[in-house]
C-alpha cells in the first residue's frame, strides 16, 4: 500500500515545519527526470551553492521504497568520491533532497550515448529494455544491473556498436570507435553514405583538437 507524503520518513528528514522555499534559492534546472527536476540553488543561510532534488511523491507513489532506500545508502556515505547528502524537507506532496552541488559538468553527452544503444535496441526489437517495468523503477534498476544487450539475428558489428554505446565502463569512449559505430548503422539506415560518415567522423575529430 501506498505511504501518504505525510507519512514518508527518509534520513536526513528536516524540522517538517521547516519551508525549504524560505531556506533555499532555486536557480536554473540542471537535470529533468519522470518524476522530479534538479536545480543549482543558493542555501541563504550559509549562501553556499547547492544541488536541489524535487520528487512529486503523489505521481512517484509506487517508488516511495526505493527512493527512501537511495536517500539511506547516501545519508551513510562519508567519501570525497560520492555526493554529499545534507538533508531532505517535505512540502506538501514535494521532497526535496539537498545535495553537494557537482560543477564539474554534465553527463548529458553520455546519457545521450545509454540513450542510443536504448533507442538502437528498441528499433531493432520494437520496444526497448524492460518496457514492462514503470520508468521509475527502470531508473533505480540501470545503476546495479548488467546493461542490456541486442539478442537475435543482427549482425555482429551492430550488436558490438550497442554494448559499446551502453558500456558503464567511464573510461570507455565510444567516439574511439566511432566509424565502426556509424557503419553498424547501416543494418537499420541503407541511407547511411561512407561519405556522410567521414564527414561525422572529421566533424568530431576537429572538435575534439579544438
């Protein structure tokens, strides 16, 4: 059964009376997930610059567990290599987790990257991973399990482009392999011209020098 707002206990949780908008300052929005946004913000009281994480627990209901359970594994971390948790408020049906704010810039470029192998899978196959699992719940399982693979009758350098693009692996760069990439691309796209990819290859490779 689903937990009311009211009724959410996380670590961390802050006087209930307290109102988080009279606390903090929101600035821009940094990251937008299916249930909940991340802004940059300014704590007033110690004018240090935070990160900001808003869930709607009404439309999250059902992920009420196991955002509680992320939330406990952060609060119980003490290292210079994880992301500190200060605290969370409660205003209304909104959370808000108040995070160290990480300005070492996005990782947009390589969730775009998941995003590809995703969609790559999902137009060979017709649906993506784990379409019969609610969104949220796929977010919280893609940290802790194996990342999908392309199974059937595709061919080998398409399937090689897949794990390349859903590789975990931070070291790992799918741009090294980027014209074998784009060539794999031709399975789905005959449109696809050695000429246009060597002019996405020369693009990148100019962009990377610059």
């Amino acid at each position: 059964m689903a937990q009311s707002p009211v009724a959410v206990q996380v670590p961390g949780m802050q006087n209930p009376r307290a109102d988080p908008e009279e606390l903090f300052t929101k600035l821009e929005r940094i990251g937008k997930g299916s249930f909940g946004e991340v802004f940059k913000g300014i704590d007033r009281r110690t004018q240090n610059v935070v990160a900001i994480k808003t869930i709607d627990l009404e439309e999250a209901e059902d992920e009420i567990e196991d955002i509680q359970q992320e939330i406990t594994v952060l609060s119980q971390c003490d290292s210079p290599h994880v992301t500190k948790y200060y605290g969370s408020y409660l205003k209304g049906s909104k959370l808000w987790i108040i995070m160290e704010y990480l300005g070492g810039g996005s990782a947009l470029d390589l969730a775009d990257i998941w995003s590809l192998g995703i969609t790559a899978i999902e137009l060979a196959k017709g649906e993506p991973p784990n379409s019969d699992m609610h969104p949220m719940r796929v977010l919280f399982h893609i940290p802790k399990n194996t990342p999908p693979s392309l199974n059937g009758d595709f061919s080998k350098t398409f399937k090689e482009f897949v794990d390349s693009c859903l590789n975990k692996d931070p070291t790992f760069s799918v741009i090294e392999d980027l014209e074998k990439s784009l060539h794999a691309a031709e399975d789905v796209c005959p449109g696809i011209t050695d000429q246009m990819i060597n002019h996405i290859v020369d693009r990148v490779q100019r962009f990377s020098v610059s």
